[in-house]
C-alpha cells in the first residue's frame, strides 16, 4: 500500500510539514511551524507545480516518485520563484533532464539569475494555455501576490485552482489537508497574520488578481502554503477581500514600549476606558514583548490605532519604532489614531509619533498626551478622556 494523497481523480498532494522553523522568512514568527505544498497532475502528460525549499527536498523528491510510479515527469510549472517554492528546481532538473520548465518571460530571468539554466523552457501567458492530454491548464498571472512573476494555474477540468502564495497560511497542518478538518476559527488568524504580514503591501494587485481568479468556475483552492479550501472557499475569499481593501472592524490597537512601567500605566487606563465606552476589542502590544508580526495584522484588522512610546535617545523607544518602520511598509490606509508619550527629563515622542501617523494621512481624534515621569491623577484622566474620544470615533 502506497502513502500517496491526492486533491482530485488526477491531481497528487505532496505537503511538507517543517515543524523546527522558528521565523518565515527568518523575520516572522512561526508558533506552529510550516507547511509547504506541491501538486502533481497526471494525465497524459505529467505536471508538477513547483518545488521545495532545498531543506525539504528529500521528503519532496519521495513523494514525486512515489507518484511518477516510473513514469516520466513531462512538464514544472513554476508558478513563483520565491526559494521555499523555487529552491530545489535545480536538484528536479537533474534527476528529471526529460522535464519542461513552464512559466513567463519573468521567471525565466529569475532562475537564470538563480543560476538555474533549464533545457527546456516553454514561455507562457495568459492567452498560452498548456495541453496536457484530456485537459489544457490556463495561466492567471497575479504580479505581486507575491512577486512580480507570480502566476496562478487554472485546471477547468477538475474546477481546481492552484494559488501560488494566495490563500496561504502560516502553520504546519496537522493530519487531513482539507479545509474542513481544521478548526476555521483558530486557522483563520494564522492566514490573516500570512497575508497581512507577506503580501499586504499589495492590496490592489490582490484585488485584481482574485477578481480575475473569480470569473472561474472553482471548487478547490489549492494553494502552497496552508489548507486545501474547498467547503469554506466563500469564507476565505471574503477574509481576501476585506483585507485587499483594508477594510477595518470596529476595534482599537494600542501599540506601545514601557521601561519602568510609567506609560504601561498610561495604556492601560486608555484600555481600560475603551472597554468602558463601548470597544469590545482591543488589544493592546507592549513592543518589549510582542511581536510586530502581530501588529501588522492586528492593525490591518481594527479602526483605531493608539500608539505610545517613552523618550528613547532623545526619540521613540527603538522597538515601537521598528513596528512604526514596518508598519509604514504595509501602506494600511484609513485608520483614526491617538498618541501619547513620555520621558523624565525631555518627553520627546509625541512629534515624532504624530508626524508619522500624519505621514499615512490618519485622522486624529484626541489631543496627544505628554506624560513626565510617573502619571499624576490628571495625566490619567487625561487618559481616560483619550479612550472616550477614540471610543466614540471608532464606533460611529
Ligand atoms: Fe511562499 Fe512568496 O513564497
């Protein structure tokens, strides 16, 4: 009895689990591991559809030949040339000479420039459909989903979409590969926190990209990274589409830094008030202890931004700054901010705050709080007032 797995009649899933991976990336943090995944589509032609990073590469080559069963590999496509997708092209090439490297013009520079020469390379675009037997897969090209040569391949045969990074998560995937043998509820913050903190940046292309995937007729979503979606496909392109237009809930994040506890104090009235006025979620991340990672996400999902920092070096507390650096990154539209700062001798944080929140064109809604040393009653009710204000705007 063979150990092979597949999507559909003709459609093999290889899944790699990598459960010591700490970061993706090594940037974001990994609680629950990785998991990467290819596909092998046998018809009269044999398809696979990327590879591994070189890491995995031993597991991955197993799998294919369990699959192959001595038959010949005919045709890679190369949906994204990122290496945890691309890194092991060069070991498949040389234990499959007879393979045809499909994708575009893009990809072709890339690999070369990777040092990967293939033989065979057959260029495709949209218009290029590959005939593979009883079936031909189409090409949807989706620039900067993750990078620009990325591209989606399309088998109408078996209403099956393969999504390069799209439709991702972060996190190994533990027994069945399915969508509905995952709890959506705990599986879907780890596909937010993927795309907020991987592709984010790119909303409008995601858009674009997804609006042109949808004028297909799909029943499985078979992306390389995560789950495979097929019973909660309508929950997961509405996750796609709220966070490609940004769109926020009514909630409030308060991102800040605290060395001795002072401006702690300070975000927890805020928090604090918050709740009382009505903000049944809020989150609050003290930058000594979270990771940006969560930020990002979190940021991406709520109205309101409340950032803190004490004077650092006559400036912000370095690692508010750095979720500030990458936050910036991510372009987050639209959202209502407050600041409040401190510092003993020379409070030094609310210009620098506020500046950068003015940068991404947010609206404020409460006037800064400068706080030297520990918070007196009014710097507190000062506070207070702050969450009320944030309260009402978030909520209207
Ligand atoms: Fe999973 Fe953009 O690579």
């Amino acid at each position: 009895m063979k150990y092979q797995l597949k999507i559909n009649d003709s459609t093999y899933y290889f899944g790699q689990n990598d459960r010591t991976q700490r970061f993706f990336e090594h940037l974001y943090p990994l609680p629950n591991g990785m998991a990467y995944n290819n596909y092998l589509i046998k018809d009269e032609k044999n398809v696979l559809l990327d590879t591994v990073d070189v890491g995995l590469s031993e597991r991955f080559f197993s799998q294919l030949d369990s699959a192959l069963d001595g038959e010949p590999l005919h045709y890679l496509i190369v949906q994204h040339m990122e290496p945890d997708h691309s890194g092991s092209i060069g070991l498949l090439l040389r234990r499959h000479p007879e393979v045809t490297v499909v994708s575009n013009k893009k990809t072709k520079s890339m690999l070369e420039g990777y040092g990967v020469c293939p033989d065979k390379f057959m260029e495709v675009d949209e218009k290029t459909p590959l005939n593979i037997g009883s079936r031909e897969l189409q090409f949807v090209f989706a620039p900067m989903v993750h990078w620009p040569e990325v591209m989606f391949t399309y088998d109408a045969k078996e209403k099956t979409l393969f999504s390069a990074d799209a439709f991702g998560a972060f996190g190994a995937i533990d027994g069945g590969f399915w969508d509905e043998q995952h709890d959506l509820a705990a599986y879907l913050p780890e596909a937010h926190r993927y795309y907020t903190n991987i592709v984010g940046k790119y909303g409008s292309f995601v858009q674009r990209a997804i609006d042109k995937a949808l004028k297909l007729d799909i029943e499985i979503i078979a992306p390389v990274h995560g789950v495979v979606w097929r019973k909660h496909i309508p929950e997961v392109l509405e996750l796609y589409r709220k966070m490609a237009t940004y769109e926020a809930e009514p909630g409030v994040v308060i991102v800040y830094g605290s060395m001795y506890g002072n401006t702690d104090e300070l975000a927890e009235v805020i928090g604090r008030s918050l709740g009382a006025h009505g903000v049944n979620r809020v989150v609050l991340h003290h930058m000594g202890h979270s990771s940006v990672s969560q930020v990002i996400s979190d940021v991406f999902r709520y109205k309101g931004v409340i950032i803190g920092s004490p004077t650092y070096n006559n400036g912000v507390w370095p690692n508010v700054q750095d979720a500030l650096y990458q936050l910036a990154e991510r372009n987050i539209p639209d959202r209502l901010y407050a600041v409040f700062g401190s510092g003993t001798w020379n409070p030094n944080t609310i210009t620098p705050l506020e500046e950068w929140a003015e940068a991404r064109k947010w609206t404020k809604v409460a006037e800064s709080i400068k706080l030297s040393q520990a918070p007196s009653l009014e710097d507190k009710a000062a506070a207070w007032e702050l969450g009320r204000l944030m309260a009402e705007a978030v909520l209207k």
